[in-house]
C-alpha cells in the first residue's frame, strides 16, 4: 500500500480499543489488527526472558542491516492477515516448540491463497529471522569495541568525577579505562555522584528533526530510519558532526509523542494531545486558507488509533478509516499512554536506583536530549548502558554532556516545580510583556549558552526574577550563574545580580555581571534546616534590555 491510499475500513472498529484497555492487566492490553481472537503479541512482563528478540531483546542490530536483512524481510505487507498457527480462532498467540515467546506469523499470497508459493508462509509456518543470531552477537561485540577502544589522543577528551561533597577528580579519556561490576560500582557510590564528559569535540551537535518524548519524562532528537509494527528505528546524531550516528529502537510503550517542529508552525495554535486516543497532524499543500500561504505547507489534525510502525511511515486509524503516512507527511503524533506502560527504574532493567548491581542514571546528551537507565560499563571513551524495553545501548564520549548517578544524594534544582514563580510581566501589565522561566533552555526557548559553552541544565529567566523552590532535606547547593550568551546579539549585551534567599535571609550576591564575563561559580551554600530557597535576579541601574539570566547546573546535595 503506497503512503495516502486507505485501507478499507476494518470489520472490527479498532478505533478507541486501545483506550478501552486502559487499566485492564498487561497482558491483556494487545493491538487488535486482525480482530479480537488473534492478539498477536504476549506483553506480559514474565514473558521478556523468551520473548522474540526482533520485539522486546536488543533492538540496535535489528535496524543497522541493509535491504534483505532482518528489519527488511520482517515487514509485512500492509493490510495482510496474521494469525495464530493453524488459523483458527483460539486464544492469542501460538508458540513455536522451543522459542517460548516467539510471535508467529502468516502472509497471504495474491488472491487470498495462503498456502505456499514464494515469499509466502503456508499454513502452520512461521517467520523466523535468519540473520538474527549473527546480528545479536555483532552488537554485542560492537557495543563492548565501543567502550573498551582505543579512546581518543591524548588531549581529550576528559572526564569529571564529582562527589557528592563537591570534590573533583578529573581524568583523561585516554588513561580512564574500562570500569565494570565492583569497579564501576565503587567509583559511582564515590567520587563520579556526577560526570561530566567535556572536550570531546570542537563543535557541538543541532538537534534532529524530530524531537521524541519519552514516557519516563526522557526526550531525545533524530530522525526516524524505520519502523516493525510496535517498534519505532531512530538514529540520534548526538555524537556530532563526522563521528557517526546511534541507533535506538523504541517501543510504542515508551513513546509518549513524535513531533517535527519544522512542520509545526503550518498548524498555528492547535496543537497537542487528544483528550482520548491517539492524535496525528499530517502535512499537506496549503491552500491558501488558515493563515497558511497558498504553495506552502498545512497541517490536519487526526484523532484516532496508531495501528504500526512500518518501514517508511506508520499506519493509523481514523474514522475515515486506516492509510498509510510517510514520515515527511507527520507533523507530530502524540500517544495516549495506557496505565502501566509508564517505564521508569527497574522496569525489565533491575530493581531500580540503588538496589540493583547496575547503578542507575540519567544521562544528559550533548545534543539536548536525556536518557534514563542502568549503567553497565563506563570509560574516557564512553558508556554502555540498559534502556527500560530497548536492550542495550552504546554511547560514544562525544555524545555524553553529564551522567548523574540516581540514588537521592544529588539532585538537579530544575527538577523540582517552583512553588512560586514570581511576575510573569517583569515590566508591567501595560507592556504586554510575559518572560516566563523555562527549564533547562535560555528564557528565550534556546539551549543554554555561556562563556561559550552549552549547558544540558539549569534555568532562564528574565530580570527581575524571583522563584521559590521548597527544599525541606537538601543541606546544601551549588551551581554556577551567567548571563546568556543570546545577550551579546543584543548590542547591550545586558547586566544583571545574582542572590540566593534562604527563608529570607539572604545566602550569597553576586556582583554585576555581563554576558561577556562567563559563568561565575557559587560558592557552597548551606540550606541545613531551611524550608524555602528563593532564587533572585535583580536588573541593574542601566535598565531591563538584554538581561537574560541563566541558573547553571544548580544541585541539591542530600
């Protein structure tokens, strides 16, 4: 089926039978694509040890191979039947004697025959990846090549351990080898609470055209390469430019919305999840009406049922009834997330932050995205890590900002809500000027840029500025202050002072500061006792223009 021709409409209505599933048990909670009797995949959590690895083991290999490898001959044809083996109705999935899990599936031959022919599955046959043994054990000597290599020259990059007492230690990539099991255990339970990888390339990478958001609060940037029913291939350019790219695959769990900011402007202010389902914006030609000129792009809006992944787009389903969309068609597809599938620490992973042997982190990438899961192996070169329903993933140094190990004794101040955000209108009502702080981007909605560098972390606001943070347990913080680099484009380049309110007693002023001077470090501030952490930046005497203030890397030690 070519991308924009319909599909005639089922004879079940699958529309809303995955929100009609909300709350009923995992494995319960199956895509209906050929009618009730033949749910077709086994999500139920005992069942990940056996199950298919081209469905729920390590993804990375299953969309690195070329045309005839396993993503390619695995695709079936839209709209084809897929049924238990023997094709009757029964109850769900059959299994194929010594492949516990393993989906089994059937493709009807031109002219509704499905016995035999070429490239056809007769009855009792089953798919099952030739390659993919070979491909399992590739990535795994790839992922180990990529840690244990030769890491880059001599000058760099480096590597920054910081304790949770603030103590750095820091190490050149090239002598920091390999840390596994009881090693790696030791260093992140000591000095590496934080890492941070710097220097690993002169230029940092752009953000992909389609922006992931993930249902553990992650978000990550690329471009989608391809797609297996359940399963979505991205690869990531968060290496930079020249040093290669990194291969995700997601499942559909995971996913919380695709979004293409690029084609978002063609459909103004409409713009987000549906109250129920799922919801697409696909692009089409302008006409001229909308606010969209005539030869230009125009986004529709689709409430609905995503179907699958497919290799070049995916397939939803509407009251129109299902067709088949290619990735330049997608504006943004936004998922309702079932209950359950939200996918955090310890999920199919270990047992969560602190308890299991792998240590569990958030890891910032230097091209703005954030992954969570267990940390399995580390060095100047790089870190392999285990993704909740995604397998195992290699991340080269280049595409590392910061690691922050997970177990309560740090913790970034842009994570918590601010219990009051101060004036929204900085200059006044009349001005019709709203500077609304943002987390982890400048005030203006950029990354972060100070003294020349991207910053993963912190907060942007507008002086003047007051936010209200509660922080009942944390003894103590630390960070850094600047004014945005973005001040300098202004001409004014901007002035402004710093402080830190401690239940209104005041804990630390900085001087006035300019976009040119670069981040200036907080001293260590003791919050031992306190209850609310006010964060302060006041104009100067030359007035409000350019004053774009950024809070860097702000951490709340336990």
């Amino acid at each position: 089926m070519a991308p924009g021709e319909l599909m005639p409409w089922p004879e079940h209505r699958r529309t809303g039978a995955r929100r009609a599933l909300v709350g009923a048990p995992k494995q319960e909670r199956c895509r209906w694509r050929a009618g009730p009797q033949a749910c077709h995949r086994d999500l139920s959590r005992g069942s990940r040890a056996g199950a298919d690895p081209v469905r729920g083991g390590v993804g990375l290999p299953v969309w690195q191979g070329a045309r005839g490898s396993v993503r390619h001959s695995a695709r079936l044809a839209v709209g084809a039947a897929r049924e238990p083996v023997g094709g009757g109705g029964g109850a769900g999935p059959q299994r194929r004697s010594g492949q516990p899990g393993r989906e089994t599936r059937r493709k009807l031959c031109p002219g509704g025959s499905a016995a035999g022919g070429a490239g056809c599955l007769g009855p009792g046959e089953s798919y099952s990846p030739p390659m993919l043994p070979r491909l399992r054990e590739a990535f795994v000597m790839t992922a180990v090549a990529l840690v244990q290599s030769a890491a880059p020259a001599a000058d760099g990059p480096r590597v920054i351990l910081e304790a949770a007492d603030g103590a750095l230690e820091v190490r050149r990539g090239a002598s920091f080898t390999v840390l596994t099991g009881a090693e790696l255990r030791q260093l992140v339970t000591g000095a590496g609470r934080l890492i941070r990888f710097i220097d690993s390339q002169a230029q940092r990478p752009e953000a992909g055209p389609m922006l992931v958001q993930l249902t553990d609060g992650g978000r990550l940037s690329g471009r989608p390469t391809g797609g297996d029913e359940e399963l979505l291939a991205i690869s990531m350019g968060c290496a930079g430019p020249g040093a290669g790219e990194v291969a995700l695959s997601l499942p559909v769990e995971r996913l919380v919305a695709l979004e293409f900011p690029e084609r978002r402007a063609a459909g103004g202010t409409d713009w987000g999840p549906a109250a129920e389902g799922d919801r697409l914006y696909h692009t089409r030609a302008a006409s001229g009406g909308g606010g969209a000129p005539a030869g230009g792009l125009a986004l529709d809006r689709v409430d609905g049922f995503l179907e699958e992944f497919t290799w070049d787009g995916l397939l939803f389903t509407s009251d129109l009834g299902t067709r088949a969309y290619a990735w330049d068609e997608v504006g943004g597809l936004f998922l309702e997330v079932l209950a359950g599938e939200e996918a955090g620490a310890g999920d199919e992973v270990g047992a969560g932050p602190g308890t299991g042997a792998d240590a569990w982190v958030t890891v910032d990438l230097t091209d703005g995205g954030r992954l969570s899961g267990a940390l399995t192996a580390l060095g100047g070169s790089g870190c392999l890590m285990k993704i909740p329903g995604c397998g195992d993933l290699a991340l080269p140094a280049a595409a590392i900002d910061t690691i922050l190990i997970e177990d309560g004794s740090l913790a970034f101040l842009s994570d918590l809500t601010p219990t009051d955000l101060g004036p929204l209108s900085p200059f006044g009502d009349e001005l019709g000027m709203t500077w609304p702080a943002r987390v982890d981007l400048s005030v203006t909605g950029t990354p972060l840029m100070a003294g020349g560098r991207r910053h993963a972390r912190g907060l942007g606001v507008h002086a003047p500025s007051a936010l209200t943070f509660a922080v009942p347990g944390w003894s103590g913080l630390r960070g850094s202050v600047a004014l945005d680099d973005s001040a300098r484009l202004l001409g004014t380049g901007g002035a402004a002072v710093f402080s830190v309110l401690l239940d209104g007693k005041r804990l630390w002023q900085s001087p006035p500061l300019r976009a040119a001077d670069g981040p200036l470090d907080l001293p260590s501030l003791d919050l031992s006792g306190g209850r609310e952490l006010v964060l302060v930046v006041d104009a100067t005497d030359d007035g409000f223009a350019g004053d774009r203030a950024d809070w860097l890397g702000l951490l709340l030690v336990r």
